[in-house]
C-alpha cells in the first residue's frame, strides 16, 4: 500500500514543532525509498530556528525521527542513519 504524503507531510509538521520546539514554514517531499519490503520518505521542513533551520523528517513504514541538517546534509544520509 503507497504511503499518503499530504498525512505525512501533516504529521511532520506537528512532529518537527514539538520535538524542535520551533514553527515549521514549509515541509516538502525530498526523496521515497523502499527497503527491504518496507517504504519510507524523506521530508524536508524549514523552520523559524535561527540556530537550526533544516530539519530532515524520515518516516513511513518506520517510525518517523527527525534530523538536524547541519549534521546530515542529503535526505540520502538521513535515510541511511535510520537503517543502523
């Protein structure tokens, strides 16, 4: 079953502004990756933060985590940091 990307980009937003503690701008899709049998997405979410603006949010079939871009500059890295 393909994933809903507006319900994701919703739980993103509500997710990036109570775990960052900040107000989310804009959320866009940034890349889809299936593995093994599993989909996620990666979602990029701009923010008010002065000191970390870019967040990364993965999700999907796994449970949705947050990543700083500071720290992890392509959606790709972000993925790959879920799998380990």
């Amino acid at each position: 079953m393909a994933l809903n990307i507006k319900e994701l980009v919703k739980r993103a937003k509500e997710y990036v502004e109570l775990e960052a503690q900040t107000t989310v701008t804009s959320v866009g899709f940034a890349e889809r990756f299936h593995l093994f049998g599993r989909e996620d997405v990666v979602l990029s979410v701009s923010t008010t933060d002065k000191e970390e603006p870019g967040w990364w949010v993965v999700g999907g079939s796994t449970p949705m985590n947050l990543y700083a871009k500071s720290h992890f500059h392509t959606a790709d890295e972000a993925f790959r940091y879920t799998q380990v």
